[in-house]
C-alpha cells in the first residue's frame, strides 16, 4: 500500500500542472537604452526618422540666415565692383576719384587701344611664359620635394615648415629680400660668384639680357611651399597597405612611383595645376617690387602690373578697367580649358 501511495504521490508531483505558480519566472529584458539600441527599427520607425529629416530640410530659416549675408557680402565687394568695372572700361574717366565724362566714342575704344599696344602684347607674353614655368616648376618641383619628405622617417615635420615658409612671409618683404641679393654693387649673389672665381666683375641682374631669369626666379620660388604641402596631404591619404601590397609583388623604387604614388595622387595634380594655372595671371606684388615701371625698358611687365600702372600712376582709369576685365575673361577661359584638360578620375 506504501509503495503503491508512493508511487501516485511521485506521479501527481511530476504533472506540470502541480508546480507551484509562485516558482513560475520569466526572464524579462531589461528595459533600459542600450537594449532598444540592439533592437532594430520597424518600417514605421524607418518612415518616421525620414520625415523628420525632411521636415527639417523644409525649414529654409536657417539656411537663409547663413546665406543672405554671405550673398550681401559677396554682391557688395565682388559683383558689383565688376559691373562697374565693365561700365568704366566704356566711359571716359580722367583719374581716381573722378566721375565719367561720357561714354567713349567708340564704346570699345579702351578694348581696341589693348589690342594695339605694344607694351600689353609684351605683358601678355610674359605672363604666358609665367604660365608655362610655373606649372612646369612650381608644381614640380613641389612634386619632388613632397615625394622625398614623404619617403624619410627622421626629421619630416621640419622640412614641412621650412618649405612652408616661404608663404609666410609677405611678398613685399620678399622683393626687398631678393633685390638685396640680385643688387649690382655688394649684391651676394655677386660677391658669391666673384668668391668663387666664376665672375671678374659685378653683374647687372636686371638689365635685358639676366631681369626675366630675375624676375621668374623669386616668383617660383614664392609659392613652391604652397603646392608642396597640398601635395603632401595629397600623398598622406594613400593607404600604407597599397604600398605593402606593390613591395610584395616586387615594386619599388621608381616603379612604385610611377605606378602607385602618380595615380592616386592624379586628382591632387590636376587641383595645383588649375590653381597655378590661374594664379599666374594675378600675380603683382612681387614683379612690381623688383621691377617698379617695367623696368628695364618696359620689358618686364605683367598683365596684374601694367593694370596697376595704366589705373594708380597714369590715371588712366578707364583703360586700366579694360585690362583688368581682360584678366577676368582669360582666367575663366583658361581655368576651364584646364579642367577639361586635367580631368579628375574616380580610383
């Protein structure tokens, strides 16, 4: 009978139905940030973030508030100026300051007198041949300087401040730097070469036949820095792995250069190029320094110094006008035949 009591107690204990409710647990999640975090976003959630963000895009109060000001800004002292700019290169004006005294007779009488002088055909061709040395060696040899800095592991941060510095310091203080040293009488470029035996006598380094070598050199010099630091941000975007990966498959060297490093570094290339490119047409401060007046014998002008010097030393406001929008249009026109030419590629 034990047995058999036994027997019925374990097989009413085993029913589920006989566990205790209050020995019943459910695990609950926590109910807390970083477990909806894990929870992913229904469709409904989805749709309502992207009207959020689409209500936020239909608020313009913002976007006019940071915009207006800045077209203000930029219609005051840029639009304007060149509208005025175009009409004062139609008008008779006798000086600064002065009002016109009448339209030009004919209208175009400024654009035609451009295209017939003498000393505007030589500012042209100089600032052509400005263009080519200036793509030619400015960003060259920012290229090579940037290549070497990037390839040293010892001391790379201080040759990107020393060729940097040639930005920081102004153009005008640069222009009575490099006359000291082209000067004719105690010059150190002529005390050097008479040191060292290469020359008997003084040279004069800005007559006709040394001023455009003169002239070009501290330009060059100037913006070198510039473009070599764009070109070393340039070259510190490249993967390491990319290069790992060439030396595994047997490049280096000049190959890893030429087909690796010049690749990826072609969209930054083709950036110092346009901006060289149209750089070269304002370039006055440092020429005008060394060479005030064209000198020598009005061969050293430029297109941003004969304007200078036809609108603040002559007077000639009008005809001054006429030039500078002839920089304005050979600036558009050629910094878009140069994006077609240097066309960015997609890697």
């Amino acid at each position: 009978m034990k047995k058999r009591a036994f027997g019925r107690g374990a097989c009413r204990a085993a029913r589920p139905g006989a566990v205790r409710r209050t020995e019943r647990r459910r695990v609950r999640p926590k109910n807390d940030g970083a477990s909806r975090a894990r929870i992913p976003q229904t469709n409904a959630e989805k749709k309502g973030s992207l009207a959020m963000n689409a209500m936020i895009y239909k608020k313009k109060g913002p976007l006019v508030l940071f915009l207006v000001p800045t077209f203000l800004f930029l219609t005051m002292y840029l639009y304007y100026p060149f509208l005025m700019n175009i009409y004062n290169s139609l008008n008779k004006i006798g000086g600064l300051g002065e009002s016109s005294r009448g339209l030009n007779e004919p209208v175009w009488e400024n654009y035609v007198k451009m295209f017939t002088d003498p000393l505007m055909r030589t500012a042209l061709k100089n600032t052509m041949i400005l263009m080519i040395l200036t793509v030619v060696f400015q960003v060259g040899i920012a290229l090579v300087l940037a290549l070497m800095v990037d390839n040293i592991k010892v001391g790379a941060k201080f040759f990107r401040t020393v060729y940097f510095f040639s930005i920081v310091i102004s153009a005008t203080a640069l222009g009575l730097l490099f006359n000291l040293i082209f000067l004719y009488d105690g010059g150190m470029l002529n005390q050097l070469l008479q040191n060292l035996g290469l020359a008997a006598e003084n040279i004069d380094w800005k007559d006709p036949a040394h001023f455009f070598v003169t002239m070009m050199v501290p330009v060059i010099w100037q913006y070198v820095g510039f473009y070599f630091v764009i070109l070393v941000t340039g070259l510190n975007n490249i993967s390491t792995d990319i290069y790992e990966a060439a030396e595994i498959d047997g490049a280096s060297g000049l190959g890893r250069i030429r087909y690796i490093t010049l690749p990826l570094l072609h969209n930054t290339l083709c950036t110092c190029l346009v901006l060289a490119i149209t750089g070269s047409l304002k370039v006055f401060d440092l020429p005008w320094t060394m060479f005030v007046g064209g000198l020598p014998l009005d061969k050293s002008w430029l297109t941003g110094t004969y304007m200078y010097y036809q609108t603040m030393v002559l007077q000639d406001v009008d005809y001054g006008s006429a030039i500078a929008i002839l920089i304005v249009v050979l600036g558009v026109v050629i910094s878009q035949i140069a994006n077609r030419i240097f066309k960015e590629k997609d890697y």
